[in-house]
C-alpha cells in the first residue's frame, strides 16, 4: 500500500488539522477556546468541526455555564487512531522516520 493512501482527507483543511491537534493534547476544549487558538471565525470553525463529528472523530458536548450555552469537544478514539496514522504518514511521505 501507497503511504499516500493513509493521508486522510479530513484533516487536509489547517482548521480541521489544528482543532485534531489540539484535542490530541487536550482531553476537551470548548468553542471559544479552538476559535482563539486556531485564528477562525464562528461559521468557519463551525462548519469545520462538523464535518469532524460526522466522521466520528470527535464527540460534542453541549452544556450551559451559568446561563450561557457552551460547546465542547474531545477526540474519540476512531478520532485519535485515524489522526496518528496521518501524521505517521505524512512523517513517512517527509522521510523524517
């Protein structure tokens, strides 16, 4: 098999990849942190973490804090396997391993 074969589409969007890396070091991190952290706007981290979500690869969390809705995500484990093997792949593709 090809090691371009285990690069995967869903993180080839730096929004996409940035809220996977975060959520690889980070057990959750809610809405408003992603959105400072990654430099996006509320439809563009919006749309970005949903496509995440429909591949499984992280799970949301809706709360409220005192009266105000919060949203946050982790990393499933379908999440965090298909991640590593990205980032392996890309490592290889690189010949850094």
């Amino acid at each position: 098999m090809s090691i371009i074969n285990n690069i995967n589409k869903a993180f080839d969007h730096r929004v996409r990849l940035g809220i996977m890396s975060v959520l690889m070091v980070n057990e959750s991190a809610d809405f408003k942190e992603l959105k400072e952290l990654l430099d996006a706007t509320d439809g563009n981290l919006a749309s970005h973490a949903k496509a995440l979500e429909k591949e499984e690869y992280i799970a949301v969390q809706k709360s409220f804090i005192g009266r105000k809705p919060n949203t946050s995500y982790s990393a499933t484990r379908k999440g965090k396997n298909a991640f590593k093997k990205h980032i392996e792949a890309l490592e290889k593709l690189l010949g850094n391993t």
